[in-house]
C-alpha cells in the first residue's frame, strides 16, 4: 500500500478545511437562496441548521475518515463488516461528481467576468446592458465551455501534487488573500445608498415566511456551504493528523463560514436595492448585481478584478476537496499513481460540465422535467443528495461505529473537548437523524407537519 499523505500542521490544516467550507456557497449561492427564500428568517434557520445539525455531522464524518484513514468508500468498509455501508461512500462520490459539475461552470463565469474586469468591458454599461451582456455570454456556448475546461484543469494540476505540496499549499496562499479582499470589499458596500435596505432585508426577520420546504432549503445550503453530507469532509478527516484538535477546526472553519456568507450578503443585498435588481434573481444574482456597483464607483475596475479573483479563488478551494473525494477513491482503490487517477478525474469532470454549461444555452435539449442540467444539479445535490447522504453518515456514527472508537476519534484521544463530546455523541444518535429525517419526508410529501 502507498504510503497516505497528512496535512502539515494544525494552521494548515484548518486552512485546508476552511478553503473547502468557503466557496461559492457563501458568495455566489448564499444571498440568492437565502433572497429567494426571505432573506433574515432564512438566515436565523440556517445558522442553528449550522451549529446544531452539520457542524456536528462535521465531526462525525472527520471521526470516520481519520478513524479509518481511508478515502470516501472503503471508509464505511473499514469501519463496519456490513458491506452495504459503502453504498454510502458511493453516494459521496456521486455527489460530489454533481456537484463539481455544475461548481465549475460558475467558477468559470468568474473567470470571463474577471477577465473582463481586467480589459474593463462592462464598465460603460447600464443595469440592463450588464444584463444583456451577461445573457449573451452564457448563451454563447464557446466561451463558457473554455473556462470550464480551464478552471477544470487548473484544479486538476493543484491536486496531482498531493495532499501537502498541492493542496495545502495553494489554500495557505489563496486564503489569507481572499480574506483580505473580502474585507475591502465589505468597507466599500457599507457606502452605498442601498445599503441600509439591504441590510434590513438581510437582517429583519419574517416569520410568517417559514415553512418546511424552506427549512428544507436551509438545510440544504447549510450542508453545502459545510461541505458535509458527501464525503468530503471524511476524505479530509483521514489527512487530520492524530492529535490535531476537531473541535477547533470544527468550530473555527463553522464561524468563518457564516461570516462569510453574511458578509458576501452584506456586500450584494445593498447593490440589489440600490440599481432595482430583483433579489430572487437565481444564480445570476451576482454577476448582475456587483457589476452595477464596480460600473458607477470611483476605482471600480481595481474593485471588479479583486471581487472576481476572490471569487474564483473561492471556487478553486472548495472545488479540489471535491476533486479529491474521487481522486483519492480512484487512486487507493485501483492502485494508480495521483497523477493518473488525477488526470482520469479531470476528464470526466469535463465532460460532465462541459454538458452542465451546454444545458445552460437557450433551447438546449439537455433538460429533465423542466430543468436545465445545470440546475438540476444545483437542486438534486443539495435538496436530495446531501441531506440523504449526511442522515446515513450520522446514523452510521452514532449506531453502527463503536461508541468507544468515535468518541476516541472525536476527543483526539481524550485530549479535547471531552465534556463536549458526550452532549454531541447524544445529538449525533438522536436529534439530527431524527430531525433530518423529518424534514426529508416533508420535502418527499410523505410527513405534514
Ligand atoms: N462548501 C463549498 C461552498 O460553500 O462553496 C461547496 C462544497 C465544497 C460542497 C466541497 C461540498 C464539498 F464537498
């Protein structure tokens, strides 16, 4: 057996997680989910979704994969002699497939957008001009398809050079970066004349807007945006070295998350409400609400180059965790080098996302039951697949895992958190499959509540 690689150290490894956490949830999906579904009361349900059900699943999948050092599938193997539980590691990979499909096609629109930030195209136009603009380019079927294929093998080169010199190492450079950004660009929004709009439709809560199917939806972007229910958290658990600290990762990575996210709604919502962009405009939202902004402020096209390199920077850290749940599958378990189960990945991926942004031109073929490929993948992954996929893995953590093992692998040991642990061992048996469970049968329509 090849030896496994590790994460280098405890900052690296938070970095590393950090980078698969924060991603296009927070920026790109984060405020059109949470505007197409009432803005503060969303966020009140996603943020107790967030701490009380997938930071705990968190864990749960970091116990697994460290527990058994071992990718995605042979994970559940390892851990319990029924068979069927890598049925489970399956679902992951599949998911994570799905995912990084329609991931990539988004990450490429960041790069057009930043390249066209770099030659300053929409900075002349007017609301509906970036918006005819933005439509062209989608519609255009070549240029989409270029940057697919380029973001895909860019991600593809970070994660042939392995766990330590390839991923480790980008994260350690493009996070602190994004941070800085990402704080540049918040002082800039709190200027504009939207801003007190935005932040009260962000911030003031409806609770007559709350329904099942929203808190569905919650749940959804929260397991997405933790980048839970799917394997890749088990993936990076096998790197976590053994007396590394989870509940610091955990906890660090969960609070950094949500900042983001509010943030990256903090710097959008004002921009809704300052050029009149509805703000359930779907995926598009903001790459038709910021360009507005950089178009009209004084040094816009520094601002524009920042925002979309911090988003495709986004995009590239989360999306090589994905990249690596398959790779380290294809790699441990037919015995191929990284760089060759790398480049079979990378293939794949563009083909499926070469079809995702296909699906995307207008009259296109490539729809099932009325939707796009694209947004059936956004849907089906995070209303069906992860929630199914993260009830399974806490199930298999609180009943079918030894007891002693998982709570060996949670405390490092007995190192850490060991009053925590029980209360979250409790939670993980009891509360989140019941409460998973509850609301995918609502979703399905076979519980009313
Ligand atoms: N968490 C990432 C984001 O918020 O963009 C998306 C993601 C990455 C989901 C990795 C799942 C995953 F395994």
């Amino acid at each position: 057996m090849r030896k496994r690689g590790t994460f280098g150290s405890s900052l690296g490894t938070i970095m590393v997680v950090g980078g698969s956490v924060i991603g296009l949830g927070n920026i790109w999906r984060f405020p059109y989910v949470a505007g197409e579904n009432g803005g503060a009361a969303f966020i009140l349900i996603y943020l107790a979704i967030n701490f009380l059900i997938s930071v705990p699943l968190m864990f749960s999948e970091f116990s697994i994969g460290r527990a058994a050092k071992s990718n995605a599938m042979r994970s559940f193997r390892r851990l319990s002699p029924v068979k069927s539980w890598q049925g489970v590691g399956y679902l992951g990979i599949a998911t994570s497939f799905v995912i990084l499909s329609f991931y990539s096609v988004i990450a490429g629109w960041a790069l057009e957008f930043l390249r066209e930030s770099i030659a300053g195209t929409f900075m002349q136009l007017d609301p509906a001009g970036i918006k005819a603009h933005f439509d062209d380019f989608v519609a255009s079927g070549w240029g989409p398809i270029g940057w697919v294929i380029a973001f895909v093998a860019l991600n593809g080169i970070v994660v042939s050079f392995g766990i330590e010199k390839g991923i480790e190492r980008f994260n350690k450079t493009a996070m602190p970066m994004m941070l800085v950004i990402l704080v540049i660009m918040c002082i800039n929004s709190f200027f504009l004349s939207g801003f007190r709009e935005g932040a009260t439709f962000l911030l003031r809560p409806d609770f007559s807007k709350v329904t099942p199917a929203m808190i569905m939806q919650a749940l959804g972007q929260s397991f997405f945006s933790l980048s839970v229910g799917m394997g890749a958290m088990i993936t990076y658990g096998s790197y976590i070295k053994k007396d590394d600290n989870m509940f610091r990762i955990g906890g660090t990575v969960a609070i950094s998350d949500v900042t983001v996210a509010i943030l990256s709604g903090l710097a959008i919502f004002p921009a809704v409400f300052s050029y009149g962009i509805s703000p359930t405009s779907g995926p598009e939202l903001v790459f038709l609400t910021l360009p507005n902004i950089f178009a009209q402020m004084p040094g816009g096209q520094i601002f524009a180059i920042l925002f979309f390199l911090l988003l495709f920077a986004a995009a590239i850290t989360s999306s090589v965790s994905l990249m690596e749940v398959a790779v380290a599958y294809v790699s441990e378990e037919f015995r191929l080098r990284r760089r060759i189960a790398t480049l079979i990945i990378t293939l794949c991926v563009m083909g499926t996302a070469t079809l995702c942004a296909l699906s995307q031109m207008p009259g296109s073929s490539l729809t099932v039951a009325g939707q796009n490929l694209f947004d059936l993948f956004d849907n089906v992954s995070s209303t069906y697949m992860m929630p199914l996929g993260g009830l399974l893995i806490v199930i298999f953590a609180g009943w079918v895992m030894r007891r002693d093992l998982f709570l060996r692998e949670l405390t490092s040991n007995g190192r850490f958190g060991h009053r925590l642990s029980r209360p979250v061992y409790f939670m993980i048996r009891y509360a989140i499959p019941i409460a998973i469970a509850m609301l995918f049968l609502s979703k399905l329509g076979w519980l009313q509540f």
